[in-house]
C-alpha cells in the first residue's frame, strides 16, 4: 500500500484481485495464493460461497466421478477439455479427503457430503486463510480501468490496483442468493463478445388447460425411470410434477437443450415393452381394467387419470390389440409442448455468456484485453446435472491460478 496525501484514500495495490466469493472465486484464490501471489478476493455479498451452501439440497454435490467434455455445453465444445484435463474431479476427491470430510455417491457418479455443505465451503475458506488471501464482503465494485500498469478498480473499500483481474462473477441463476449480470458487463466493457443466456437445468411450465389439470392433480408426483427427449439429447432419470409443470432430474437435464416451441418426448416406462407387457395382461387379467393394471406400474391416483384422461378405462378383454398398442405408444412416447420454463428464479445455472472463442483454454485470460481472466459459470460453459458445474468451477479457478 502507498502512502497518501491527507484527504486521499490509500491504494490498496496486490498481484491479483478476484471478484466473486463463489465456487471458482474461492478455488482460484488460494491456488494463486499458493503460487506466492497476493490476492485479493471481494465480494457484493454479505457471506462468500451462498450457492454452495443450498446446492444439492443443501449437502453440495461437488463433482461428479464420470466428469468428461461431453457433459458440458457450450458454443466452442472443445474449449473446456483442457482445463479439465489439468485439474481432475479426483485431484478435488483427494483435497476433500485431505480435509476430511465424510462423502458418499448417491448415484451416476454425483458425490454429495455425508453431512452439510458447509463442510465444502469451510474447506475453501480454511485453505484461502491459510494461504493468507485477503477475502473482502459487502464490497461494491463501482468502475474498473485498464491502464499500462494493469487494472485499477473503485470500490466502496477504496481505490484498488492489481496486475491480474479474475472475473468470477457466475451467470444470472437465483437472483435471491445475488447473482447478477455484472461479470457480462465488464466483459463487455473490454471487448468481449457475450453469447445469449437463459436459464438452464430448470422446471418447465405448462398452461395448456389439459396438461395443467394433470399436472395439478398430481403435484408432488414422481416416476422414478423415464426417459425424456428433446433435440437428439436424452436423459434417463426420475421426473416429477408440479403446480406449475414439470420438473426432476430428467426435465432439469433435457431443459439446457431445449428452445421456446420445441416439444419433448416423455418414455414413462422406457424399462418395459409395453405392448408386451400390456398384451400378456390380456391374457391372464382380462377382466381387470386398465386403470387397475396402470396402478402398479404408477400411483394410484395417476393411474387413474391417465386411464380416464388419456384412454377411457375399461376392461382390458374389450381392447383390440391395436388399441393396446396406441396405449402403449402413448406412454412410451408422451409428446408436449411446454409453455416455458421458471426462469432464472429456479435455474440452477445459465447458459451461454462470455464467448469462449475469445479467452485462452490453457490459462482462462482474455484475448481481447491482457491480465483479464474469465473462470466458472460467467464463461460460456455450461454442465449438466450432476456435479459437473463445479466441476468446470475448480477446473477453470485452477488453470487461471497458474498464470495470474
């Protein structure tokens, strides 16, 4: 810090300033730490790491173990093989080991803390402490300039300066938890190209009336195995209904492939050959109804509305095998057209934002203005479900934390 004249505030000068006290932010601070760097780490917010604390139901599913570029999306697919080459999800498996904290997987691959998220974002606060990061909260950044010397920042701690700015701003998801859009306006700012967001991995909305009566009737509904499409992207898992649509693992998937208009196509059963399955219960039931036999392939009460709304129940000796195999194709292959998604209110993250086109895969700095860097979710890369989004958070906060 240089001396000052009386009147003016000192300037608080450090090798790299990070803005952004989330998953990457956290991550690239004591990996630069580390390397000797001084860093400073600011943030808007009152509390660094809000987001980690509430994912995975508050028990943070920080990686996942079958972490590979193809689960990422993203305008340049090849731009995150690097970095996620250079820090593996087992390279963060052995820090949180180190630390000690009891995990487990709940299943493909997504490993969950045994006890609370916390234990994440303790770690990443004691490893920044003990590399002697200077971690700043409620901290308003209120202009930033590039000059030959580097990058000087008006904050409402003072004038900073430093040779290195990381952006580690994240996208626009759960504006509640404070995320906003100003890493895409400094991008901005220095010439970056930002590609259109929007919310991904987020429940889709339906308001046609007959699909809202369903999905009403049977809010807080879940079918364990479905397969659900959209684009040539598939995903197998769990689905659930809500006042508002539909959600679940398998919607959230398929929500970051789909556009505004597109329909998706919902196996409900993609474990049986139901026209099989369906025709064999002919044989030995027929006196039973449909909605009977539904009901041991899903709730009763779901059951029953699909027989009702879908296919008129009756017993199954007065269906020709060609209507056994509309029922079927039905099921197998439910098609609609959902009215949108809930935005960014519920979205677990965003897709698009910097054009990765235009920042280095090796070291995450800018091409367009030198001793910028751009990590995490700001960048357009984008996970899915799983695990994965922090994923590409440690894997990005690393490769820039070596060159800053």
């Amino acid at each position: 810090m240089r001396g000052c004249e009386p009147g003016e505030q000192a300037v608080l000068t450090t090798d790299v300033t990070i803005i952004g006290a989330g998953a990457a932010g956290l991550m690239c601070a004591f990996s630069a730490a580390a390397r000797g760097r001084r860093v400073l780490l600011l943030d808007h917010a009152n509390k660094a790491g809000k987001k980690i604390l509430m994912s995975g139901g508050g028990r943070c599913n920080f990686t996942n173990m079958y972490t590979e570029p193809a689960s990422f999306l993203s305008g340049n697919p090849h731009f995150c093989k690097s970095a996620l080459a250079r820090y593996t999800q087992w390279d963060f498996i052995e820090m949180v080991a180190r630390h000690g904290i009891p995990y487990h997987e709940k299943k493909l691959g997504q490993l969950f803390c045994d006890n609370k998220a916390s234990d994440i974002l303790n770690m990443l606060l004691d490893e920044c402490a003990q590399a002697g990061v200077e971690l700043r909260l409620d901290t308003r950044i209120e202009a930033v300039e590039k000059d030959a010397q580097g990058y000087a920042l008006r904050t409402s701690l003072g004038p900073v300066r430093c040779a290195s700015l990381v952006i580690a701003t994240g996208g626009l998801s759960i504006p509640t938890l404070g995320a906003s859009g100003f890493g895409y306006q400094l991008a901005r700012q220095f010439g970056h190209s930002v590609l259109p967001t929007r919310a991904g991995l987020v429940p889709f909305t339906i308001t046609e009336p007959q699909l809202k009566a369903i999905c009403d009737e049977l809010s807080g509904t879940s079918v364990e195995d479905c397969l659900v499409s959209c684009n040539g992207q598939s995903f197998r898992e769990n689905i659930l209904f809500t006042h508002r649509g539909l959600s679940g693992p398998a919607i959230l998937q398929v929500s970051s492939y789909w556009q505004a208009g597109d329909a998706i196509e919902i196996n409900l059963l993609p474990h049986l050959d139901l026209v099989e399955w369906l025709s064999e219960q002919q044989r030995e039931r027929p006196n039973s109804e449909l909605k009977t036999i539904l009901g041991e392939l899903f709730t009763r009460k779901m059951a029953g509305l699909l027989a009702e709304h879908w296919f008129s129940s009756k017993p199954l000796k007065q269906y020709a095998p060609s209507e056994l195999e509309q029922i079927a194709g039905k099921l197998s292959a439910w098609q609609l057209v959902p009215s949108g998604t809930e935005g960014y209110r519920t979205a677990e993250v965003t897709l698009g934002g910097v054009d990765t086109r235009e920042v280095s895969s090796k070291t995450m700095e800018s091409q367009k203005s030198p001793g910028l860097y751009f990590i995490g979710e700001v960048l357009d890369v984008t996970g899915h479900l799983g695990g994965f989004n922090f994923q590409w958070a440690w894997a990005s906060a690393y490769a820039a934390a070596q060159y800053v």
